[in-house]
C-alpha cells in the first residue's frame, strides 16, 4: 500500500457506514468482493464523497487506496462476525445508538432545507434587531469597578481614591469579582445591556474618564465603577451579519420544533436514574 497508510481512514470508514443496515446488493455493482460478499459500489461512493468533503483530493491512486481500505475492513467485519461479536447485547446498543444518531442528523438536514429563511425574513429580522438595538443606544464603554459587600468599606475606598489611591491597587486589593479583580478591575468593552440595571443605568450617566462618587448597590453588593472610555458602536451592514442571522432563525426553527414534538409526546420516566452500588 502507498503513502495513505490507512488505519485513521479504516476508522472514517466505520464511521460513515455503521449506522447503515446492509440490504441486499445481488443487483447492485459491486467495487469487490471478498469471501463471496460484495463490496457495493454506492457504499465505496459515498465514502469517497466523505473524505473528498474533508480536503481528500479525489485521484485514481486514491480510489484504488480506498477500495483496499473497504476490502481490509470487509475481512474485518466477517472476522468480528465469526466471533459472533455482532450478537452480543453491547453491539446491538451501539448500533441502536448510531442509528438515532443518523437519523437525527438527516432529520437536521430535512429541517434546514424545510425551514431556510427567505430574503425578506432575514431582511425583516434584521430590521427588528436594528429597532431593538437603537432603543439600548448604540455605545459601548470600556469600565473598571471594585466590588465590596459592605457600603461602609466602599464609601472607605471611595475616599481613598479621592484622595489619590490607585484604582486597580484598590481593586486588586478589596474587589470581591474574581473574574476582574486581578486585573484592576477592567471589565472590557460593553454595551449597557450586558450589565445589570443598577449598574448600567450609573455607568451611563458617567463620562469619560469619570468614577462614581457615591457607592453603585446591586444584588452582587456595592460597586465602585469607572469609565474608561466611550465609543459609538453603529449597528453592522446587512450583508456582515446575514449568515449569521441564518444560523440563528435556523436554529430558532429548530428549537421550536423539538419543543413542539416533545409536547406532543406521551412521555413516561420510569427509571431510577441514580448509580448502581
């Protein structure tokens, strides 16, 4: 054999073709066939179609690779069958397994073809999104914040600041966020929203460069918050966001169906799902 050594694709081949029944190929043209059994044509296709999609370049040298690789693993196969492993209850699951699994990404498949946006809903979401982002506004700001439980101790730090205190000294020092503490406190860039109310509405009122004066209460405890800078985040073109506004309807459609379905369904949980001792 050459230099596609071919362990891995033995392994793609079992992967394309476990959870496919073997009908009758008496009929069928076969590619090879070994110990009697035929080795069919539309099963070495749709092997080659697989590793094609994955970058494989499509040559005669590696066709006549792939027909070797489908020979090895049919000898595999009715050696696996002459151990009779094919009857053990632990095949049998797999292969149920892998079935549901086929079955639900052809399903997938089906449902994206049924339910592909039209030009006009993917322009009417975009539109909707638009509204909706500029009645959040449309900047983003670049903030910082210590975060203390105690009003008192952050009315303390509030003056130690005041008076000249370095702000991610303070943060590093008192800050209670573990995910911004150690870095003085910067949050990043962000738009209100991605904020809770208390928070948001007091970083909007501040402008560049300015620090809250008083002690900012949420449910998270008391926050001391610096703006840092100030940008205008217009709302992206159309043709930059409408894949992904595709994904997104796409995936919407999805979720809805499978929450339809399993209303639907008469479901029974019978087992006890805790470990076995």
């Amino acid at each position: 054999m050459s230099r596609f050594h071919i362990p891995h694709i033995i392994a793609a081949v079992a992967l394309v073709m476990s959870a496919i029944s073997a009908p009758s190929f008496a009929d069928e043209d076969a590619v090879a066939t070994v110990n009697g059994v035929a080795i069919p044509k539309s099963q070495f296709d749709l092997l080659l179609k697989s590793q094609v999609s994955q970058g494989q370049q499509d040559t005669p040298a590696f066709r006549e690779e792939l027909r070797e690789i489908m020979i090895t693993r049919e000898v595999l196969v009715q050696e696996a069958k002459r151990r009779e492993m094919n009857q053990s209850a632990d095949y049998k699951a797999q292969v149920a397994a892998m079935e549901q699994q086929l079955l639900i990404t052809m399903l997938f498949n089906q449902i994206i073809k049924d339910m592909e946006p039209t030009e006009e809903a993917l322009h009417a979401q975009y539109e909707h999104l638009k509204e909706v982002s500029a009645t959040m506004g449309d900047k983003e700001y670049e903030v910082r914040h210590i975060l203390v439980d105690d009003e008192a101790q952050a009315q303390e730090i509030i003056a130690k600041l005041d008076n000249g205190a370095d702000f991610a000294e303070m943060a590093r020092e008192y800050s209670t966020d573990t995910g911004s503490k150690n870095n003085g406190g910067d949050l990043g860039w962000s738009s209100p929203e991605r904020y809770v109310k208390p928070f948001s509405d007091a970083m909007v009122k501040l402008g560049k460069g300015q620090r809250s004066t008083t002690p900012v209460k949420s449910d998270f405890g008391y926050h001391i918050i610096e703006v840092i800078d100030v940008r205008v985040n217009p709302f992206p073109p159309y043709d930059q966001v409408k894949d992904q506004l595709r994904k997104e309807m796409l995936t919407a459609s999805r979720d809805e169906l499978i929450s339809k379905l399993r209303d639907e369904a008469t479901i029974v949980k019978t087992e006890d799902l805790s470990s076995e001792k």
